[in-house]
C-alpha cells in the first residue's frame, strides 16, 4: 500500500509540473509580445487538455518547440515563400524556402501565433528539410489525414505528437497551417493562404 500510495504522489507531481510548463510556455508567448488565440481563457485551458492526450514524451517535444522553435528567422537566399493566416486563433506564419532543383535545400519561418501552430510550423521545417516537392505533398496528406482523424500513416516521425489535436476541431487550423504555406509556396502561389474557408 505504502509503495501504491508513493506512486500516486508522483503521479499527481508530474501532472502539475506538465500543467505549470504549459502555462509557462504561453506566458513566454505573452512576453513575447506574439499573437495568442482571440479565446485566451479557453486557450489555456485547451492547450494541457491536448497535453493529457499524449506521452510525456510527446507533451515535451510540443512545449519545446514552442519556447525554441527550429528555424526561426527569415531565409536570405530563399527562392519562394508564402504567408499563412487562421483568423480563428490569430495565427501569422510565413514560411521561406530555398530550393535546389526540386529539393529544399533550406528552410525556415517567421510569424506568431499560438503554441501548437509555433510549434507545427518548427517541426515541419525540420522534417522536410532536404525533401522534394513530391515527398513534402505525401507528407502534408499524412499530417492532413492524421490531424483530422487521429490515424497515423506512414512514417511521419516527431509530427505524430500532433495526433491527439484532432478531438478539438479548433486546434486543427493552428496544426496545420504551416503545412498549407509550406504546399503553397512550393507551387508559387502569390496570395496568402488562409484556413477561414478550408475545410482544413
């Protein structure tokens, strides 16, 4: 019983230290002076709820890439960009990349928004980096598919932390919206791309 009752305590430490980081991931944010999503108050709440969906492993990998996002600055060379917008949370993403024939030799990004969108967009830049166009289009379907329903395909890595935001539909946008900046400046479209009118 005594060794029941030890685990519980730290069961339940462990709960509040994954809460506090979360809560210290979006005060950085507001430090930051970066765009949070309009529903603040349900934002923060929302944001461990996604957590408690997933390991430990994957509530780590999300709240790092949301303080020390990969790739965090504008791309000099970069041969295409685009710009992202999701009016429903306030995300602003613009993506820059530098392409080497039909591979991305580098890439990067620029914007503010919310944790899972920061965060989405970091490791997006990781993972496709030195992908071909026809590799980052398979990719995007993954993601698509597992966001939206929750069902991994294929080998999409690190960005299966992203599988629980389908149980909150206004998540999705934020997870996503990288990926659509990403397809739409690898197929050189000039207008920003906005979730408002997709289906995501």
């Amino acid at each position: 019983m005594c060794g029941s009752g030890w685990s519980s305590t730290r069961a339940w430490e462990r709960r509040n230290e994954r809460d506090r980081d979360a809560y210290e991931a979006w005060a950085e944010l507001g430090r930051q002076g970066q765009a949070l999503c309009s529903c603040v108050s349900l934002a923060l709440w929302l944001i461990p709820a996604v957590f408690d969906d997933l390991s430990d492993l994957y509530q780590q990998v999300i709240l790092d890439h949301c303080k020390k996002p990969r790739n965090f600055h504008e791309l000099s060379g970069a041969t295409c960009s685009a710009q992202g917008y999701n009016p429903l949370c306030g995300d602003q993403l613009k993506m820059y990349l530098a392409m080497d024939g039909d591979v991305i030799k580098d890439i990067s990004f620029t914007g503010s928004g919310c944790c899972i969108s920061k965060a989405s967009a970091s490791l997006l830049t990781d993972a496709v980096k030195g992908k071909t166009r026809g590799e980052v289009q398979a990719m995007f379907e993954h993601v698509h598919e597992m966001v939206m329903t929750g069902r991994v395909v294929g080998d999409v890595g690190k960005l299966a932390v992203f599988a629980g935001v389908h149980k909150f539909p206004a998540r999705v946008k934020c997870a996503i919206l990288a990926w659509h900046a990403v397809v739409a400046a690898l197929k050189g479209e000039g207008q920003p791309v906005s979730t408002e009118n997709d289906d995501t």
